[in-house]
C-alpha cells in the first residue's frame, strides 16, 4: 500500500512538473508597444530636419519615455526585441500571446500591436521584369540561360551552396577555369583577385584569404540572384 501511494505522488509530481515546463515553453509572438509621444519624423519635415536642435530634443525625450517603459518590462521580465523612434515610437517585444494584454497597463504604451510572422512572396516579380516576354522571345523559359555565362565580382562563391547543384551539366570546352578547387560542372570559373589590392589599410588587407571562398556569403546569394531567370546560365565568381 505504502509503495502504491508513493508512487501515486510521484506520478503527480511528474505532471506538474510537465506541466509546468510547458508553460515555460509556450511559443512567443512579437509586439510592438506603441507609446504615448509621436515619433521624431512627426516633428521634422525633412530628413535634414532630423538633425535640428528641435528634433534632438525630441528623440532625447523618447528616449527617456522609452527608459521607463523598458525598466518595468524588465521587472516584468519581458523580452524586448528592439527599439525605434524616429517612424514609431515603439518597443518590440517578444512575449506569450495571452500576456500581451497585461502590456497596455504598463504606464506610457498608448496600444499594443501584435506582430504576424511574415515572410516575403516574389511570386510578382518576374511580371514585373517582364520575363515571360523575354522567354517567349527565345522559344520559352525551357531556353532561358542556354549558353550564357554570368561573371560576378563580389566577396566570393560558395560552390557546394543547393544552389549550385551540377548534376547533369557538362561544363563548355575550356571550363572550368581559374581555381578548380571552388568550381564544379556549374561553377565553371572561380578566381581571387584579393592579392591585387593596394589598400595597406589592415581592416582591409588582414586576416587574409587568397582563395575564392565566400566567407560573407553575399557574393553567392547574389551569383543566385543574377541568374534566377536564366537556369541553365553558367556562372564565374570572383572575390573583390
């Protein structure tokens, strides 16, 4: 009887233990906290203006407004994201959508706004470039990018990106070129060109990389970008 009960107990115990690491884990959504005072940009009529004395003084003010609010989301504990105040005055939070409400008692938020993830949609942008005029000019998209090459000078390429899956390409006679360590049947062309910069300045000049790798990635995300509407263009990249 006695270890029937115990392990009654324990079996509770479990639960509220459960049940509380789940409360802790309840999935956050963001908020703004719009505040009393009107943004900066409401005082200034020109991005020249945002520097006048009167401006300042504003977004000092804010500031201090803001200071206030953040003290008391700390007592909260609450997650604050960011903060701006030149569009919006406003304090972005990150909080359980049932503790939201409790926010607009906070002494200064004027509302709170919830947040929606989003995430952007293209699905408009090939329209707007008009490429389906293009493709149809050539026979149909299955055309698009037979036999161009594309050449990007940026912070380098990253070969093995999904992007740049090669199976079934055969690069052109010739190809690949420059070093055939960053290339592949797609990547037909990766050079350095970093041992050619005269810049003594160290921010620029070291810890230095002479190989084409992208450590930035932005010279890969953009080799993508550029060919887009041209599968299946051949590509060269080049770190500056």
């Amino acid at each position: 009887m006695y270890q029937g009960v115990a392990m009654n107990r324990i079996s509770v115990l479990l639960l509220l233990a459960s049940a509380a690491l789940a409360q802790t884990r309840r999935p956050l959504a963001e908020f703004a906290l719009v505040l009393e005072d009107p943004p900066v940009a409401q005082k200034a009529q020109s991005r020249v203006a945002l520097q006048s004395s009167a401006a300042q003084a504003h977004l000092q003010k804010i500031r201090g407004a803001q200071s206030r609010v953040l003290a008391e989301l700390a007592r909260r504990k609450v997650r604050v994201a960011s903060t701006s105040q030149i569009l919006v005055n406003a304090i972005f939070v990150r909080v359980a959508p049932d503790g939201a409400a409790a926010l607009k008692n906070v002494p200064g938020v004027k509302w709170v706004q919830y947040l929606p993830p989003l995430k952007p949609l293209l699905n408009a942008a090939v329209n707007l470039v008009g490429m389906p005029a293009a493709w149809n000019s050539i026979g149909g998209s299955a055309n698009a990018g037979a036999g161009v090459k594309i050449g990007i000078i940026d912070t380098g390429i990253d070969q093995n990106h999904p992007g740049f899956k090669d199976a079934g390409f055969t690069p052109p006679a010739g190809f690949p070129a420059g070093d055939a360590g960053y290339t592949n049947n797609k990547v037909i062309v990766a050079r350095s060109y970093i041992s050619s910069l005269v810049d003594s300045d160290p921010t620029y000049s070291t810890p230095d990389d002479l190989s084409p790798r992208d450590r930035q990635g932005h010279g890969t995300a953009i080799a993508m970008i550029a060919a887009e509407c041209r599968t299946p263009a051949r590509w060269a990249a080049s770190p500056a």
